[in-house]
C-alpha cells in the first residue's frame, strides 16, 4: 500500500518532496536584449548618417516636425518597457501559479495519506473488535 501513497517521482524535487518543473532555459537576459537593440539603433544611425554625408545634403527640422519625431520615439520606448514588464509579469504569474500548484500536490498527497492511514487504523480497530467477540 506503500506504493500507493508514494508520488511518481519523474522530474526534480524540492526538499519538502514538492515536483520542481525545470526553468525556461538561459536564453537572452534583458540585459544582452538590450544591448542588442541599442546596437541595432545605433547602427541604423550611424549608417544615415554616413548616408547624409555622402550625399552632402542639409536636413532640417521644423519645430513640429522635431517635436513629433521626440514624441514617436518616446511612445516608441515607452510600447517596449510595457511589453517587457508583460512578460515579466507573465514569468512571475507562471511562477507563482506553479508554486501554488506544487503546494495544492503536496496538500492533497498529505490528506490522501491520513485517509489512508485512518482507513487502516478502522480496520485493524474492526478486526480487533471481531476477534474479542
């Protein structure tokens, strides 16, 4: 019966027996995906402005048209802060989840547990009883 109460143990375990499912893999860090980016930018940059001085050509801005380049390049940054603090919030939610889940296991594996050794404890009890009769 032993057998019986004994999770299936087929992925790592934590010390209090609960199943550990592995972490996403290293993958990029927001560090390096940052420097990715900003070295994308700056080589876009870099490569019109080269382009500007090849052709000798002035570029001006008007005041408007200025501002509205600062405001797309803003809205720009701030869409991909809130795409990147999604996701996070998306790991710390799958995190969590699993972490409940985990414990939810562990609750249920300790009350099947007593169940069972309740339902022993009855019959030896039953048995008792039946012999002294």
């Amino acid at each position: 019966m032993s057998d019986i109460l004994e999770p299936k143990k087929s992925g790592r375990q934590s010390n209090n027996g609960a199943m550990k499912v592995s972490s996403m893999g290293s993958g990029f860090g927001y560090l390096r995906t940052t420097l990715v980016l900003l070295a994308f930018v700056a080589g876009g940059i870099l490569s019109m402005l080269i382009q500007n001085m090849a052709q000798s050509e002035t570029v001006q801005f008007s005041t408007v048209g200025l501002v509205g380049f600062l405001v797309s390049i803003s809205l720009s940054i701030a869409a991909v802060v809130a795409a990147i603090a999604a996701v996070s919030l998306g790991y710390v939610a799958q995190r969590d989840i699993r972490q409940m889940g985990e414990e939810s296991l562990r609750l249920q594996n300790e009350v099947m547990h007593r169940t069972f050794e309740a339902i022993i404890k009855v019959e030896t009890a039953s048995r008792r009883s039946l012999q002294v009769d």
